[in-house]
C-alpha cells in the first residue's frame, strides 16, 4: 500500500537521523585510527583465523574503516555492503558460501585483492541499541556454518568495541559537564582535607593498610591480598582512600604516601613470612597511581624497597589503572618491561573501563588482569551484554595467557556465573571485605588457606560469617570499613 509504505519510509528515515546522531555523539565519526581498535579486529582475525577484518561505522553514504586486519581498506559505499545486511536483519549476518547467497548471485564480492567467499558480521550498537556500525570477518574459502560458541564470540568482540564507545560518549559528555565548571575552584578554601592534613596525617602514622583476599575461584583458597589504604583519623574516624587520594595524587602528596604504603606492604608480607615460615605469604598487591608511575626511577625504587626489607619479588604485585600509565607507549612499556624484571606481578586494574584497554592488554607486559567491578554487578543484569563483556574478557586472557581476577563479587550468582564462564580468580565482599593485616593473619591460619563457604548473599550475612570465624578484631574492623 503506498500510504503505508510512505509511512515506514518516513519511520526509517526518522530512525536513520537517531542513528546518526548517536554515532555522532561518540565522536567517533572521521576520527583518526586508533591502536586499541587494531587490537580487536587482530584478536578477531586470530581467533577466526579469517583473511580479513574490518571494524566499520557507517555514514549517510559510506562505511567508513575505523581499523582492519588484513586487506588495507579506508572506507567502501554503503549501499548493498555488508553493513546494510546487518541492518537489514538487525543482528548478525554470517554467509558461509558467497557464491550461493542471493543477493551475490552473478557478482562477486571482493575486498581490494581478496575474492570473498564466505563472511560473517555483528553489529555494534550504541547504549540504546542503534547500530552505529558492524563488525565483520572475511575469508577466501567458504567456512562450514558458524558454531554457536563462535557467533557469541563475534558479537562479545562486537560489543567490547560497543562498550568502548559507550565510555567515549560518556567522558565526552563528562569533558563538557567539566569544561562548564572549570572557572569553580577543585579543593575551594574551608574544604577538608587540605595538603598540610595529608601532611600531618603522613607524619603521626594515621595512614593505615587493610588488605582484601583474592581466592581461587574453585576452592576458595586465599591465592593472594590486595592492599587498600585506609585513613584512620583520631576524630572522623576510619576514611575510605577515595576521599583523599584524588587530593594526594593532585598535590603530589601521594609520592611520600605511595612511598609509605609500599614500604608497609614489604614489611607485612615480611611479618606474615615470619608468622608461616612453610607456607611463606601469598603475594600483596599493591595500587600505584599516575605521579608514582611516572616517576624517574620507579624501578630503582622498588628494587631498593625490596631488597631493605628482604621481601621475594614474586611476593609483590604492582596494580594500575589504564589512566595511571603515561600516554607515552614506548615510556610506559619501558618502565613496566623494568618493574617486571625484577619479578614483580603486574596487574591491569579496572579493565575495561579505559577505552584502549584492548591495545594496553597485549602490547604492555601485563600478567595479570583485573575485570572490573561495575561488569561484574551488572553481569545478573537481564540485558546479556555484560555477561558477554566478562565472557570475552575472560577468553581474550585465555588467549593471551593471561591470569584473571574478578572485581567485587557480591552474590552467588555473580560467584557461579564466574566460575562456569572459566574465570580462575576473585575477590569481592562475598569472600571478604578488606580487613586489618590481624584478620587477614587469622585467615592464614585456616586449614589449606580456604575462606569459608559464602552466604546466601553478599553483605550482611557475609559479615556474619566471617565474625563467627574471627569475632573479637573482626567485628571492629567491619564497623570501621567504609568500603
Ligand atoms: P581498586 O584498586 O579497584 O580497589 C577495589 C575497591 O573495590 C576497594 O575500594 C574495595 O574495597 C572495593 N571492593 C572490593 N570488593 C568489593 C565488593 O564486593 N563490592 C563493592 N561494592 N566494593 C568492593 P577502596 O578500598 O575504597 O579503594 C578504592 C580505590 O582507591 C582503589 O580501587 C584504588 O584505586 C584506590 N586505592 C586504594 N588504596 C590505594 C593506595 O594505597 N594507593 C593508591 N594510589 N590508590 C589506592
Ligand atoms: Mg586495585
Ligand atoms: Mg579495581
């Protein structure tokens, strides 16, 4: 019927304008090539072993190549590509034989030099689900039908690319929000803390480390701690580190407190070697922010910390964040490539959450990495898509030959799901909030080092838990934690 079809024409051009301008929001549109989107499409090319990949957006009258694997492409006409079938079926697209798909019938697809005959796409979706644009694997030789397992594996390659964007979005809008206030002053005059308290604090010994297992998955057992300061302030009381380590970091007053946070991390992990000479310490892992890791010599400086305190490097961890690294690559592989030297452990922390997490996971010497909290929670979700995101996570370190741990495991079902999906490690208040370094004594104590089964869910009864195993000091530390 014409009428109706003037109507769907007018709906379809409506929603071609809402699509536009969400992947104009991203701000990924002609923007230059970026390293983190070349690691996805070699890691796709890898795992598919396909000839070709190509992660593309599309325009009004183009896609436009934000990275390929394989044949070099900048951009290819829109009408009747690969990107139009996906959003045509709004959802994958997987060809196994070119030659007998209708729409190739008596032409050929061909890519530059490569005569395509089989492929497969997904799409990449913006936060409410527009399709911005897809991304697609190409061979010279018709493939067998795409297993289940592989499909869900391209639209997780897919999605992280989705994610990625998702957090362009928001830091754009976040630069924006942050641009308008910039004339308001960060710390104004009358707020607390200012440097001197930090100051002070350093010199009376207020700072103070607590420590949050991280457990083999399979077993429970505590496999290693992470080390999370805390300030214990005569009159406020116990203050959580993100109260005053973003003031830290800015006033530089982070470099004496990062000082002393890793020379009391030594000398902890000493004491509980002393307190098992058998079974030594698991490794403590420490957080270094952005001024520590851009700091001359910092491998200098931890080898020295190390050797003062007699403490083995395997026993250390150094965990830092994407931000926290120096955006000079070639700077940043040096001064880990040191640090890694020594045989210290290296985590990436908060994966996930940087947009170029990709690139930094296999070009920097990473041995450990850390999903996120905010995947994990929202993993239950009944949108799958951050399952998914742990899922590919989870595979891409398998590929890697990479150790992960999951962040903040809450409930059983987050811990369940963890495990079937093959993630070895994690910490979260399920097993243990962080705890003062005598809690964690006794925990070490525990037959094999294994953390009592988990309550039904996290919170309060977790506590529970672990103050009938630990009632005096316990309790105390619980009502103290702010985490
Ligand atoms: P992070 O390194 O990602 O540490 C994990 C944070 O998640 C900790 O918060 C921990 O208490 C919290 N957490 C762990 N499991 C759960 C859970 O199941 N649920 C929830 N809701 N939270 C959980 P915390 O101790 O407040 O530390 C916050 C951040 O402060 C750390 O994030 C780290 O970036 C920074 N930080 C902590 N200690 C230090 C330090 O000594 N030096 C530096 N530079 N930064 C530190
Ligand atoms: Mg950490
Ligand atoms: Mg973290």
């Amino acid at each position: 019927m014409p009428q109706a079809e003037l109507q769907t024409g007018r709906i379809d051009c409506q929603e071609e304008d809402a699509r536009l301008s969400a992947l104009a929001s991203t701000g990924i549109l002609d923007s230059e090539p970026e390293p983190s989107f070349d690691a996805i499409t070699r890691l796709t090319a890898e795992y598919f072993k396909a000839d070709t990949v190509l992660l593309g957006f599309a325009d009004e009258s183009r896609v436009w190549i934000k990275s390929y694997w394989g044949e070099p492409v900048r951009e290819l006409p829109r009408e009747r590509s690969v990107f139009e079938m996906v959003l045509a079926d709004d959802g994958p697209v997987v060809v196994p034989d070119v030659s007998k798909h209708p729409n190739f019938t008596g032409s050929r697809l061909t890519i530059r030099r490569l005569e395509v005959a089989s492929f497969a796409s997904a799409p990449v979706r913006s936060g409410d689900g527009k399709i911005l644009g897809a991304l697609a694997v190409f061979g010279c030789q018709p493939r067998r039908r795409m297993a289940v397992v592989e499909m869900r594996m391209l639209e997780s390659l897919a999605d992280i690319v989705a994610s990625q964007l998702e957090l362009r979005r928001m830091r754009m809008t976040f630069r924006r929000c942050r641009q308008r206030n910039a004339r308001a002053p960060k710390h104004a005059a009358g707020t607390w803390p200012r440097k001197s308290d930090l100051r002070q604090a350093l010199d009376k010994r207020e700072f103070v480390l607590f420590y949050q297992p991280e457990v083999e998955l399979s077993t429970r057992k505590i496999v290693g701690l992470e080390a999370l300061i805390r300030w214990q302030h005569p009159e406020r009381g116990l203050i959580p580190p993100m109260d005053f380590i973003p003031l830290a970091e800015e006033s530089g007053m982070i470099l004496p407190i990062g000082d002393w946070g890793l020379s009391e991390a030594c000398g902890q992990i000493q004491r509980w070697c002393r307190e098992d000479p058998q079974q030594g310490a698991p490794r403590v892992c420490v957080n270094l922010s952005a001024r520590q890791f851009a700091r001359e010599g910092l491998a200098d400086h931890v080898e020295a910390l190390l050797r003062q305190s007699g403490v083995s490097s395997r026993l250390l961890g150094l965990e830092m964040t994407e931000s926290s690294l120096v955006s000079d690559h070639g700077t940043a592989l040096e001064v880990l490539s040191s640090l890694r030297r020594l045989g210290v452990s290296l985590l990436l922390d908060d994966f996930g959450t940087g947009y170029s997490s990709l690139h930094h996971l296999h070009s920097l010497p990473f041995d450990v990495l850390k999903i996120d909290r905010s995947f994990v929670s929202r993993m239950t979700e009944p949108s799958d898509q951050p399952l998914q995101i742990v899922r590919t996570i989870v595979e891409l370190a398998r590929v890697l030959g990479m150790d992960v741990v999951a962040e903040g495991i809450e409930t059983q079902e987050q811990f369940a799901l963890l495990r079937q999906l093959g993630c070895r490690f994690g910490q979260g208040f399920l097993f243990s909030r962080p705890v003062a370094a005598d809690t964690i004594s006794e925990m070490l104590r525990l037959p094999g080092r294994i953390l009592p089964e988990p309550a039904e869910s996290a919170t309060a009864p977790m506590e529970c838990v672990i103050e009938a195993n630990y009632p005096e000091n316990a309790k105390m530390e619980m009502a103290h934690d702010l985490s």
